[in-house]
C-alpha cells in the first residue's frame, strides 16, 4: 500500500448484543485514502457517517473489519495504545471546536505536543509556526471565551494540525460557523490540503461545504452508495452534489 | 402530573441526589453531636478545668452555625443547578411559572426533611459511637454525657428546619426570577479569568499581617489574657480568608507561568482546572484551614491535657514510689518492677514530730525535681540534694514559739522531705520535722520507723501495683494516728497523677469529641463542593480524552490537581494549629507533647477524604472504559 493514508476494509458495527434487538450503523464498507486527499463523507442523518468517523478516529471499535491508518492495524490495539495513536498521528476538528476554555488558545494548541514530551522550546517554535499559517497568531495568549467562532475553530484546526498528524478528520466543522467564517475555514483547509499536503476527511451533510472536496463518498444506511471526484471547478462540483444527493433523497422517499 | 413527573426525574438522578443527600446528613448528624455537648452545660462544666468552658462551646456553636449555613447555601445551588434545565423544559412546554417555583419549593423542603430525619438518626449513633469509643480509649467515664439528648434534638431541627424554609424560600424566587432560556442554557457559562492587579497584593499583604497580628496575640496570651484570644482568633479567621482569596490565586498563576513546567504532559491542564479550582472555591478553602485548625486544636488541647497529668505529677515528684513502714506486699510489688534507684532513711517519730537521721541523708542524698509551674521545661533535669548540713539539728513545719534555737532546714533538703518523704498533709498535723546527728537520734524515745523512696523505669505501667501501695499508705497513716475514720489525702506521684487525670479527662473528652467532629464537617465541606463541581468538568475530561489523553494521565491529573487542593489548607491549619496551642501554655506546663497525634489522626482522616473525593470525581467525570 504505496500511498494509501487510510485502508478501511469491510467494516461493520453493529450496536446492541446478540439476541437482542440489534442496530447495524455500518453494513460492510470499505474505502481508500491516498496521501493528499481531501475526502469527503456524505449522507442522510442516520447513514453511518458518524459511527464510521468514530471507528476510523478509533473512538469506537468496528465489530467486524480491517482499518489501517498509515500502515498500522489500529484494530488490535489495546487502550492506551489507541490514546497515543490518537495523540500522535490523527488531528481532530469537532464541531463544537471542543477546545477547553481554561486554557489560553496558545495552552490548548500546544497540548498534543505537551503529551508526547516535546521539550518547552520546541513547542513554542511549532505552535508559533501553526498560528501563523491559519492566521491566528495574535491571539494565542487569549483565552476561548474572547475569541470568536471563526477563531476558535482555527484554533481547533491549529492544535489538530500541529503535531503533523498523519490524517486530518473533520467532524462537521463548520456546523457551527456563518457562511462567511465557514467559508474562510473551508479556503483555510484546501489552502492546507494543496499548498501542505495536508491528508484530510471530512464528514459534512453540507454541500457548500463538500464542494471544497476532491472526493466524496456518499453512504446510506450504512453502506456506502456512490462516490464522485472533482474534475472541473467547484461550482459544478457543486451541482454536481447536489445532484446526488437529490438522488439519495430520492431513492429514499420512493422505497 | 408535575410532581409526579419530578419526583420520577429526581427518581433518575438518584445518583448525584445521593451526594446531596450525604452531604446535609453530615453536616446535620455533626451539628447534632456538638449540640449535644454544648448545650449538656451541667456536663461541660462539671468536667472541665477551663472556668470559661462556656465561651469556649458558644463560640464554636456560632462557628459551626456559620459554616452550615454556607454549606446549605453551597447545596442549594448543587440542588438548583441539577434541577433547573429541567424544570425550564416544563416551563418552555407551558407549565405555569407559580406552579414550577411550587415544585421546586416542596422538593427542596422534602429533601431538606428526609436529611434531617436520617441525619438525626445518624447524629444520635455517631455520638454514642463516637463517646464510646472515646471513653474506652481513654479511660474516662464521663458521668452526666447522653448521646440522645432532647434539647440538642429540639435545637437542630429549629435550625435546620428554618434554614431548610429560607433555602427553599430563595430557591423558589429565582426560579421565579428567571427566564426559561436562561434555564434551559443554564451551565454553559465559562470560567472568567480575572487580571489580578495591585489590589491583590495589598489584599495579601493585609491577610498576613492580620495572621501575624493574630499569631502575636496568640503567643502573648499571658499579657493579654482574654482579649489576646478575642484578637487571636478574630485576626487569624480574617488573614486566613483573605490569604486564600489573594495569595493562592497569584502562587498558582505562578506555577502557570513557568512555561517549561507547564509545556509538560498535561500541566497546562491540570494547572488551569487548579486556578479554576482556587479562584471558586477561595472561601471554602479559607473555612476549611480554619476547621483543620479547630479540630486539630481541639484534639491537641484535649490530648495536652492529659498528657500534662503526667507532666503535673513527674514535676512534683521525682520518686514514683515513697512507703512508710513497707510492708511485705510492698516488698513483693517492688520486686516485680524495674527499679532503677532506691533509699532508705530511718527516722523516729514521737508526739511532737519526726526525727530523721543526717547520716542516712547525707549517705544517700535524695533527688529532687527543679521543675516550678511557672517556669517549667522538660531540660529541667532532677537533681541531687547537695547542700552540706554542718550543724547538729535543724526543724521545718516548726510551731513558732517552739524550737527557735534551732536552725531551719536548707531549702533543697525542705524541698525534698515535703515533696518526697512527707506524703500527705495528715502526716504533719501539728508535728515538726528535724533533721538531727546520730547522737540526738540515739537520745529521742519516739518510735523509729522507716521511709523507702524508689524511682522505677515508668510509673504508669505499674498503675495498679501503685494503686495497692498507696492504699496501704492511707491505712498506715490512720495507723498512726489511731483515727480509723479519718479522711486521708495523698500527695504521692501516683495519687497526683489521678487526682489530676479525674480533673483533666472531661476536657480531653470534649477535646477528641468536638476535633473529630469538626474534622469530618471541615472535609466533607471540601468534598461536596468539588464533588458538586464536577459535572461541568465532564466535558473536559471527555474532549482530552478524544484528542487522545492516555487514561492513566487523566487520573493522574485528577490525583495532582486534588491534591493540591487538599494540601493548602492542611498547611495553612496546621501552622495556625502549632502557633495556636500557645494559647493553653498559661494553663499547661507544655501544650505540645504528644502534638503529633492528633496530628496524625487528622492526616488521616484527611487522607481518607481525600482519596473518596478523587474516587468519587473520577467516576463523575470519567466514563467507565469499555
């Protein structure tokens, strides 16, 4: 697997115990990122597009199923394996920008650095870099309560991006963001994806948002339905979505 | 339907109900304990040797009053803030708002009842648990103590019953006051971080000079006698509080500001949840140094107490054992000790006194002890009797007219025959003490008899061997003065040391009872507040977790951060605690030996609470792993 970032082989997850009453959330799917990709994860509510974030960001173990990220079987692992794995080679944007508000922007980017012993000097020199390159060094000694949405969210994307993780997932992140802060995050991370080779998977049920992809795959009902690439601007991309998705909806209301 | 629907979610959040609950059971079961002893005055005063012991109960009746109603203030917003995102749900679902705020009123109320029912039952156990365990320990029988005490009853119930209606009262009103937005976005509301500036520092330089001043009074009790208590405690509250408010927050802002330490592992963290935890819980803090001061006092007091019986008594008398006349059994009873020095003197007695033989005296001069009240010291050594006794005959305890030709006795002989050789009062009766040269002796034609002095390894293991030989000594003196029916008291070491204790156990009593009652108040205080706290950490700990925060590094923040938490005040109370026991000293001989027992008894009540709360929390803000 030359230049695959991400193997994920047959995945199934299935809630619930045997012999009682059973939820399949992921059905048997399987997918590939290449290094440099920016994939995103597309479907209806209930599709799967979260459990399958969870058990890729090893969150939530796969009840059947191969992931690889960057090589490493992360299936077997045992639980502080998971933890450092998680700390050492993915970066994580929420939603909710889940940055801990007692901390000063500059404390919360350097905290998975701080984890994996990075000596004090060193630190600063990343953390400084990170900021600049999302724009948001003037505020790292302010805490998240005096910052905006937008800035938190980059601040986010800072402490996600700055231990050089091996794949960037993104949780929706710009759900809670206006179209204008949004939009600026969205040219951040293709900035990010293009100009740094930035590996990232993003799961969005936005199409706006999605039309910043290269890639989208779009699951339903825990398996994966279509896939489409870019191929010209984004505004077709766009439509382009648009058109599946009004399939998806399509299928769904007929059945 | 309401109620129903409530009592069924308060059915839910049985869990952290639970902790509300325990929490008002302590501090009600505690209350209850020291009412039974304060308000028992008839006990506190018949037991005690400290006159004013009454100043001593209303004071800490007033303080423990005072901590309660913070803590039901802190349970309050704990019952408040578990309660008010739901009752905001029914608000928004068009529950009338009287209706809501009537809700809240009765569950507070109810809850406040169930505790009290539970937590006089629980109050009544402890103190006869608690007694018990005390009056075996140490081997007292306070006559006149009931663990189940109408008056104490009566009183926390009217206390508790019209905290309960005020809490109820306000909780009702700020439902009332609110609007259902605010309820259901009730929690998210972040920890400011305020800039401290020069206000801070004169604020802490203000808190220690009024700890200083407090200390000073303490240290001068002698000079300024009540009112140094008054000063003493006034100050050391004040400075304590405002140490806590400034000084903390600043030191911990410090420890941030190292960046290298705080770049470390999960430091930033921990360090932040730290001044988070200082800047709220400043007052608690304050409070609980104070308690650990009380408690610790109280024990040490009571235990220096006690302990001084020994010291009253080692001062008094170097011999542990002084027999007239011994008889057989005495032999026998010496011989089973480890006797470490022994005399005997001869002496003749007739009617008008007791003629002791110098050359038995100056063979084998006595110890005697150098210790006063008024000056005492443990470096004070017994010394030997040195003076030289030149002249044929000297006398003490002379009738005036009588004898005037004859020398007196050199004061550290006097010291010893009236401490050592003479055991009781009785003996005297009108009868003089000579000191005379063999050829006197040989002419006086009162019956001889003998004294024996012994000095052993430790007297109180030889408690009931001494008890009999003092026993004996009494018949003997009734013996010689032919009076069966006489009232005879004894001032050997042993009948000093119970005398004594008998006066002292009552204080220590109320010492042990009251330290550990306002130990397990003090922590418990501690506890529910960061326990209370703790739901608004869950988020954090959750988010550090998905970032990939490995499990044994969160529980190990959690175990630093508490820990620190825990071990200002320790600090700050046991220093008040070592200054404070100055206090005692114009009534003890030395107010700190044995100081580290109670010590120990607190660290380890301490500790105990201490890992509780860390368990407690980490299952809060933990989830269970799959």
């Amino acid at each position: 697997m030359s230049g695959s970032v991400l193997d994920v082989k047959n995945v199934q997850k299935i809630y619930g115990k045997k012999g009682e009453s059973q939820s399949h959330a992921l059905k048997g799917v399987s997918l590939t990122i290449e290094k440099g990709e920016f994939v995103g994860i597309m479907g209806p509510s209930g599709s799967g597009k979260t459990t399958l974030l969870n058990v890729i960001s090893t969150l939530d173990r796969p009840t059947e199923g191969l992931i690889e990220i960057a090589g490493t079987n992360i299936t077997q692992m045992r639980r502080n394996q998971l933890a450092d794995f998680r700390s050492q080679r993915l970066g994580f944007i929420f939603q909710d920008f889940n940055l801990l508000e007692n901390l000063t922007v500059y404390e919360n980017i350097a905290l998975p650095l701080s984890l994996q012993g990075v000596p004090s000097k060193e630190i600063g020199t990343k953390v400084n870099k990170v900021a600049q390159t999302l724009a948001i060094d003037e505020i790292l000694q302010k805490y998240p309560v005096q910052i905006s949405g937008g800035q938190k969210q980059r601040a986010a994307a800072a402490r996600a991006l700055v231990h050089d993780p091996a794949i960037l997932l993104a949780d929706e992140p710009t759900g809670a963001l206006d179209s204008k802060n949004a939009k600026s995050l969205l040219e951040t991370m293709s900035d990010l994806n293009e100009k740094h080779q930035v590996t990232i998977m993003m799961v969005t049920h936005d199409a706006f948002s999605a039309s910043y992809c290269k890639r989208i795959l779009f699951i339903q009902d825990g398996k994966l339905y279509t896939e489409i690439q870019r191929t010209g601007d984004r505004q077709a991309f766009f439509k382009q979505i648009l058109d599946v998705l009004a399939e998806l909806g399509a299928s769904h209301d007929v059945r | 339907m309401l109620f129903k629907l409530s009592f069924s979610s308060m059915r839910k959040m049985m869990k952290d109900y639970l902790v509300l609950l325990v929490g008002l059971v302590i501090s009600i079961s505690i209350f209850y304990m020291f009412q039974t002893l304060a308000l028992n005055s008839d006990f506190t005063k018949g037991n005690s040797v400290i006159s004013s012991i009454q100043i001593v109960f209303n004071v800490g009746a007033f303080l423990l009053a005072f901590i309660t109603i913070f803590y039901i203030v802190y349970a309050n917003s704990f019952l408040l803030s578990l309660r008010r995102k739901e009752l905001g749900m029914y608000m928004v679902l068009g529950a009338k708002k009287g209706k809501i705020s009537q809700i809240l009123f009765w569950e507070t109320l109810m809850m406040g009842i169930a505790a009290l029912c539970i937590g006089s039952v629980v109050g009544i156990v402890l103190s006869s648990g608690i007694g018990n365990l005390l009056m075996n320990l140490l081997e007292i029988s306070p006559e006149g103590y009931y663990p189940f005490y109408v008056p104490a009853l009566w009183m926390t119930w009217g206390f508790f019953l019209v905290l309960f209606l005020i809490t109820s009262t306000i909780n009702a009103i700020r439902l009332a006051r609110a609007t259902e937005l605010d309820l259901i976005r009730a929690e998210q509301q972040n920890d400011s971080i305020k800039r401290k500036g020069i206000g801070t520092i004169l604020v802490a330089l203000l808190g220690l000079l009024l700890v200083a001043a407090g200390y000073y009074a303490l240290i001068e009790i002698k000079v300024l006698q009540v009112l140094g208590l008054f000063i003493g405690a006034g100050a050391t509250t004040i400075g304590t509080y405002l140490i806590f408010i400034s000084l903390l927050p600043v030191f911990v802002q410090a420890l941030k500001k190292n960046q290298k330490l705080n770049d470390h592992q999960l430091h930033a963290f921990t360090f932040a949840q730290l001044r988070f935890r200082v800047n709220s819980l400043t007052k608690v803090l304050g409070t609980v140094a104070m308690l650990i001061a009380l408690g610790v006092g109280a024990m040490a007091g009571g235990l220096a107490f006690q302990q001084n019986v020994d010291l009253i008594s080692s001062a008094q008398h170097v011999y542990d054992i002084t027999l007239h006349d011994p008889a057989e059994e005495d032999f026998q009873a010496l011989h089973k000790m480890n006797v470490i020095e022994q005399n005997t003197y001869r002496y003749k007695m007739d009617e008008k006194g007791y003629y002791f033989v110098k050359d038995d005296l100056l063979a084998h001069p006595p110890l005697i002890s150098t210790n006063t009240f008024e000056n005492y010291s443990s470096e004070n050594k017994p010394k030997r009797v040195t003076e030289p006794l030149p002249h044929p005959a000297y006398i003490m305890y002379a009738n005036q007219d009588e004898h005037s030709n004859l020398e007196e006795v050199p004061r550290e002989w006097g010291k010893a025959i009236s401490t050592e050789i003479i055991i009781s009062y009785d003996m005297l009766s009108g009868k003089a003490v000579q000191i005379v040269d063999g050829a006197t002796y040989d002419g006086i034609a009162g019956s001889e008899h003998q004294v024996l002095l012994a000095q052993v390894d430790d007297y109180l293991k030889y408690k009931p061997e001494l008890k009999a030989m003092d026993q004996r000594q009494k018949q003997w003196i009734k013996t010689i003065h032919e009076d069966e029916e006489r009232e005879v008291y004894l001032s050997t070491k042993y009948s000093t040391y119970e005398a004594v204790y008998a006066f002292t156990s009552g204080t220590m009593f109320m010492g042990f009872f009251l330290g550990i009652a306002f130990l397990a108040m003090m922590a418990s205080c501690l506890m529910f507040k960061i326990l209370s706290g703790a739901t608004r950490d869950k988020d954090r700990y959750n988010m550090l977790r998905k970032i990939g925060v490995r499990h044994s590094l969160l529980i190990g923040s959690i175990y630093k951060e508490l820990f620190l938490v825990f071990v200002f005040p320790a600090l700050v109370g046991l220093t008040h605690v070592l200054v404070g026991m100055q206090m005692f000293s114009f009534i003890l001989l030395d107010p700190y030996v044995n100081i580290w027992v109670p010590t120990l008894i607190f660290l380890a009540i301490y500790a105990i609470y201490y890992y509780i709360t860390v368990q407690l929390y980490r299952g809060i803000v933990l989830p269970k792993e799959a």
